[in-house]
C-alpha cells in the first residue's frame, strides 16, 4: 500500500496544510501579474537563446515552423508562457557543464517559480522514463528545460550566454 500511495504522491503531489493553503491563496492576488512579466521576460531569452550558436534547437511555444503545431498554438493558447527547453551541442556533458556554470538561475527540477529555474530532464524529472520512449518524444541528451522567472531579462540572458560561452 505504501509503494501506490508513493507513486500516487509523486504524481499527484501532498497535501498542503492550512498554513500552505492560505499561502496560495494570499499569492493568487499577484498570480496573473507575475505570470505576465514572466512571460515577457521568457520571450526575450527565447530570442537569446535562438540566436546563439551552442543552442542546437529552442522548444518554445510560438516559435515553430511546423504549420500544424503553430496553428494549433494560435487556436489553444493566449501567451506562450515562460517554460522553454532547449538543446545544446555536445550531448549531456555540455548540457551538465551549462548547468553547472550557471549562477543566477537555480538548478532544481520544480519548474514554475518567481526565480528562474533550469534542468537536464533526461536525467532529472523523466529519469524514470525508458531511454527508447525518451529518444521517442525528443527527450535528449543535450535538452535544458528552462523556468524563466521575474529576474531581469538581461541578468537572465548574461548568465546563459556566459555558461553556453
């Protein structure tokens, strides 16, 4: 019973307590104010990112050649938010260099916060996933998820340009 209620866990999360409750509720005052600045701050990377030559590939929403996924993004979606991933060349030794020559954007896997986040969901929150079905969905070696957050853009954009230099 305790492995299900692991895994369950793992999926679905614990439950807050009152204090945590009230937190979330206190903070959904500011939510749309924040995710809105993320949001900007997010495309200003995206272009940094795009435009730098380590940067083998930037998956982020609106910026796609494929005529289905973009339209698709334009049906669904109001903003392209501040989650992106990107691939670097050289597989995980270059992706695990870039992280670990980061300093302002934190390395921790729980993406979604007012401070910028990144890490290598190959090895860190899809670990548990077979490499045949990572090699399927495009999950690589050299992959980067990136959680931008209200940092400034500039401050954000220095310190990846200077850990992909």
């Amino acid at each position: 019973m305790v492995s299900a209620i692991k895994a369950t866990r793992t999926i679905l999360g614990t439950m807050a307590d009152p204090h945590t409750a009230w937190l979330l509720l206190r903070s959904l005052e500011t939510y749309k104010v924040r995710v809105e600045a993320a949001e900007q701050k997010a495309m200003k990377v995206a272009k940094a990112l795009l435009a730098h030559g380590s940067v083998e590939r930037l998956y982020f929403p609106g910026f796609t050649a494929d005529r289905e996924q973009m339209a698709r993004y334009e049906a669904q979606c109001k903003g392209h938010g501040s989650l992106m991933s990107f691939t670097v060349r050289g597989g995980r030794a270059e992706a695990y260099r870039v992280l670990d020559s980061l300093r302002i954007v934190k390395l921790a896997v729980s993406l979604g916060g007012t401070e910028s986040l990144a890490e290598h969901p190959r090895t860190h929150t899809h670990s548990d996933v077979a490499d045949v079905d990572l090699d399927r969905f495009g999950v690589t070696e050299g992959m980067i998820r990136l959680s931008v957050g209200l940092e400034d853009a500039d401050d954000v954009i220095a310190d990846l340009l200077q850990a992909l230099d």
